[in-house]
C-alpha cells in the first residue's frame, strides 16, 4: 500500500553556476544547529575538493541532512556548470523537489534553463528562490518574471506555476516570503520546503528497490553507492539482487555489509533504512550509476535515463620529453592507466579508452572544464604525462552524413567589446541567434556554435573583453558537419637547443612574439617557449650567452630588460596547443612542446602532411 512518510524531505538545489548554491547549503546547516556554538567553519564547506575551493565552482553533487521541527530534510547540492549537468541529471532521480536558486541581478542563465528543464521533465515541484537581494544592484521585481517566463516557455503545468517564491540572501543568512516582511533568519525557506515539496511516497511493506544515483570512493571500502529508498527496507547483512534497467543481463547476488544516513556533514552507520530515506551502501565491489538494489525474490529495476554522452577526447600520453621523469611521482604508463580507470568508479560521464599504443589513453568528457579538472587533480596527486589538443566526438546519421556537437553559447559583454566577440566568433562557425540588452550596460549575445569553435577560444575571449565578459555555454545536440575552422593564426617559438634560458638569448627573442618562460628554465630542443607573432614557428636559441671581448663600449653593457613572460595556466596552455603540439603536465611544471622534439624529423612530418 502507497504510503507518506511525513518525517523526511528530499530536495535538491539546483542553480547556474555561482548563484550561491554551496553558500546556502552552509546557512542551512548552521541555522539548523548541525555545528557547534564555538565550531570554527570553513565557507562553503560542502566543496570539499582543493580544486572546487579555489575556483569557487562544485564539481561532484554532495549529500547532507537538517533537521527542522522533527522532519529531516535531505539537501543534495548540485554543480551548476553544464560540464557536470550529467551529475545533476541523477541527482534529481533521487529527490522528491527541487529549490531553484537565481541569482537577483544576473537572472535567468543558460543552466538555470537546463537544470530547471530537467526538474520539470520528472515532474518535480519547484520552489523558486531569488538568491543574493542584498545586492545594490538587485533587479528583483525582473528576475521573478524572467523567472515565470521560463517556466511558460518550458510548458510547466498551472500547479508547478503557482509557486510562492522565496527572496533570499545566502551571505547574510535571511530568508523571506515577502519582500516588505524583514526576516532574521532561514525559517521562511524552511517553511515553504515543508509546505511546497511532497513527502516521499512508495509501500514499505513492498519488495525493496533502492536505485544507486551516484557513487562516492573511499580508498578502505571502496565505492559506495548513494539513493532513495523507493520500496521496503533495506537491512545490513541482508542478502540482495543488483539489476539494471539497460543491462537484462545484470543479476547479481550480494550482501549488504554497511548502511549509512546522513546527518550534517557525517555519515552515521544504521542497521536499517525505510522507505523514503536517502542511504549510502558499501561492500559491493561493481555497484555503479543506474543499478537497482532490490529483494532476492522479486527482482525490478527502477527505468533510469541513460548519462548523456561525451563529446570531447583528449589523449593522455606517457612523456617522453628530455625532462620526464624529474618532477612527477607516477609516470609509468601503469600509473597513468590505473588512475584513469579509477576516476571511472566515481566519474560517470567520463570514458577511457586504450588504444594501439600503450603508452597513450584516449579520454572522453563532457567538455574543456570537465577534463581540465581531471588533469589538475591528477598533477597535484604526483602523477606526470602529457596530453594532445582537445577534439570533438562526431557522429553519423543514417545516411552516412558527419554530424558534429552543438553549443548554445550565451555571453555578456560591456557594448564596446561586442563586435569584436561577434566577429571572433562568425570566424569559428558562431551563428548569431539573438542581441539584446543584459543588466548592468551589457550587451547580450547568443550563438549556436559547434563545440570545436570553442576549444582554445575562451583565453582569446578573456583578452577580447578585458577580462569583462562573461561567457556560458550548454551542450544543444548534434547537427551537420559546419565546415573546417583556422584554429590559431600565429605560429610557436621554439627552442633550438637543450639547456637552460638565459637573459641575453630571452632578450634577442623577445621581439619575435609573447615568450611564455623566463631566464633559469631549463629548456629543450622542440620546446615551445612563445607565441610567434607570425603565421609559422620560429627556432631559436635562448640558451645563447653573450661572447667576451676585450672592447668596451659605454652602450654594450647597460642592462637588458625583459619584457615579464605569459604565465599559461592549465585551461590557456590546453587551448593554445596546436595538432602537431603536447602538454607536459608535472606536479611542478606546464610545458608546451611539439609532438616530434627533432627539428629535421619535424620539417619532414610538415612537408609529407602538406604533400
């Protein structure tokens, strides 16, 4: 018999990207008593990798629990980034509704689109909350209608409509269904999730069906994988069938050896978990994403869409560079192997693949970010290779026609840079869809863009805009093969010889282009140390050292000044290789180099390409 189960709440929170989703989360936590008085607390604390606290983004989707007025409310937070919209697809497959957070001056985006796209598809209630109303610049009263426009445009039914909305600031901790009542606190957020998002529903004396939404990884239990309880009870020790909905195939026997709820930030071990309850279980070795923990005598997986496919590959390659192996702890193509592979138990929207060669992976994402991330952990983990230029996945129809990933790029830009973004961007097959004004004397422009336009273009657009325009992009689907695009239009500098850079050599290049090293680098031959300034690469040798003579002359010896070098960091150094270039990635250094260090073999390779 269906029953509700009054004590519990699922949500999710879902947003565009830094709209204050993880802030909240913190304010939620700590108004509902989870720390102590005295507890020191870190901002943001569900972002718990290095790499998500730097950049301020959320990576992987996190669990917690509150409690308010004796109901426990299970928060996930999701990413908002469109690299990681295969995380927040599952997550809500797991939840009964959703908060939607819109930030009051930026308004509706790109993700807020996708995210709130994918809440309504599984019929979820939705609160809107207007996020950030501290903000000077707030246009509240604009953002609600974008807000209920969205929603129309979206073909949201008239009880997903009439939803009361929440205008929130997460920095200060306040809440408030009514912009002319003050509120000191959360509570009016509170509220409206008791009022506003349904009781989790199933049989608790049905057969169990426990559907795995995502995984987590502990180096001692190995992985352990997170859902709802749909149906029944689960019980540790008790003995279960894992089955799949797109694998028939799949029966297999195991036995539930921990169970664990959320409450706070802690995992707390229970013996059993009802109908309703948001549970991670460990000690099944090849649990993964989609699987269904369900009775022995009654096996019924739950329907689960599939993860959307990956549309970008980079290959990973042991280095071979002069310098290999003097920086990196892990760099055998072992290693390299094996910590792919193991990014796998966590990462579902990811793929790796061997190929002929054993030294090189072919990895597969969802886009630049998604695989940046990957490089950046595996560099602060020890680990040294190197990667080729990013290139996207393409696809053909039934009648044999190359169809390529679309991108529905979305930008903000101060008016005066808007022309030389529509231009750059005409130049990489962009299609101009729609202009109009954005807040804050912004020009908005939207673009149907093929995914390969993109790759190497964000650095471009930082220098376009000076570093004013904001760009966001969502995967749109594929479509016909748009034709060949001119990647970058100057060539590298090159180094000549081995060695180590010194100011006299540095200073005679300088004027050939933008050199990306400084004197005391060590240096290799077929190592890229600069931009050229003109369309082909430039050898030279910066290793040079000035000759001494007898003569002196008052002008010879003033001092040479260098112009400071570009420093690349990982996303510009991954969009400025070229085909014919790598990356050496080390926990230390980023190095550009060409794929064939010889300078003969190199010229060689050209002339047979060009033939």
């Amino acid at each position: 018999m269906i029953e509700e189960r009054k004590d519990i709440r699922n949500i999710a929170i879902i947003a565009h990207v830094d709209h204050g989703k993880t802030t909240l989360v913190d304010e939620l936590l700590k108004q509902s008593g989870v720390f102590r008085e005295n507890q020191a607390v870190l901002e943001r604390v569900m972002d718990s990798n290095d790499i998500e606290r730097e950049r301020g983004i959320t990576i992987l989707s996190k669990n917690t629990a509150v409690f308010y007025k004796d109901v426990k409310i299970n928060i996930v937070d999701t990413p908002g980034h469109a690299d990681f919209g295969g995380e927040v697809e599952r997550i809500l497959k797991m939840v009964d509704g959703a908060v939607l957070l819109v930030d009051a001056f930026e308004g509706v985006m790109p993700q807020t689109k996708f995210v709130l796209q994918k809440a309504l598809e599984l019929n979820l209630p939705v609160i809107p909350c207007i996020n950030k109303i501290d903000r000077p610049e707030a246009r509240i009263a604009e953002v609600e209608d974008e807000i209920l426009e969205l929603f129309m445009d979206l073909d949201a039914d008239d009880e997903q409509l009439d939803v009361p909305f929440v205008y929130a600031s997460a920095r200060f901790g306040y809440a408030t269904t009514k912009l002319s009542v003050k509120s000191k606190d959360m509570t009016p957020l509170f509220e409206s999730i008791l009022n506003g998002i349904p009781c989790p529903k199933g049989d608790p004396e049905a057969p169990l069906q426990l559907l795995i939404s995502t995984i987590d990884y502990n180096e001692y239990v190995g992985r352990i994988g997170i859902g709802k309880v749909d149906n029944g009870v689960i019980r540790v020790n008790g003995d279960c069938l894992v089955v799949n909905h797109h694998d028939p195939n799949r029966q297999e026997k195991v036995r539930i050896s921990k169970l664990y709820e959320f409450d706070g930030l802690n995992k707390i071990d229970v013996s059993e978990a009802k109908m309703g309850a948001i549970v991670a279980v460990s000690g099944i070795a090849d649990l993964s994403i989609g699987d269904t923990i369900c009775s022995v005598d009654a096996a019924k997986a739950i329907p689960f869409q599939k993860i959307s496919e990956p549309t970008i590959a980079m290959n990973f390659l042991v280095n071979d560079s002069p310098l290999a192996g003097t920086e990196g702890k892990y760099v055998t193509s072992r290693h390299i192997r094996d910590r792919l592979y193991r990014e796998l138990h966590t990462d579902v929207s990811l793929r790796v693949e061997d190929t002929d060669s054993p030294d090189t992976f072919k990895v597969s994402g969802r886009g630049e970010l998604h695989l940046s991330v990957l490089i950046e952990n595996m560099r602060r983990e020890g680990y040294e290779f190197a990667v080729s230029k990013a290139e996207v996945l393409y696809k053909t129809d039934e009648n044999g026609k190359k169809l390529e990933p679309m991108e529905y790029a979305v930008i903000d830009v101060p008016d005066e840079f808007s022309g030389a973004v529509i231009s750059a961007l005409s130049q990489r097959k962009g299609e101009l869809v729609n202009m109009g004004d954005a807040p804050g004397r912004y020009k908005r422009l939207e673009f149907k863009i093929p995914s390969r336009g993109l790759i190497g273009y964000r650095g471009d657009f930082l220098t376009d805009t000076k570093g004013n325009g904001i760009l966001n992009t969502i995967f749109e689907g594929y479509e016909p093969f748009k034709g060949e695009i001119t990647y970058r239009r100057t060539g590298s500098l090159i180094a000549f010889e081995e060695g180590e850079s010194v100011t006299y050599g540095l200073f005679s290049a300088q004027d050939r282009g933008t050199l990306f090293i400084g004197p005391g680098e060590k240096v290799y031959s077929g190592m890229v140390i600069g931009q050229s300034s003109r369309a082909e690469d430039i050898e030279l040798n910066v290793c040079k050292k000035k000759h001494l003579t007898n003569t002196r002359s008052s002008s010879a010896d003033e001092a040479l000044t260098l112009v400071p070098p570009k420093i690349l960091s990982l996303e510009q150094a991954i969009d400025f290789i070229d085909v014919d270039e790598l990356l050496e990635v080390t926990p230390e250094s980023l190095r550009i180099r060409k794929r064939i260090l010889d300078p003969t073999l190199r010229k060689r390779a050209s002339f047979q390409n060009k033939g």
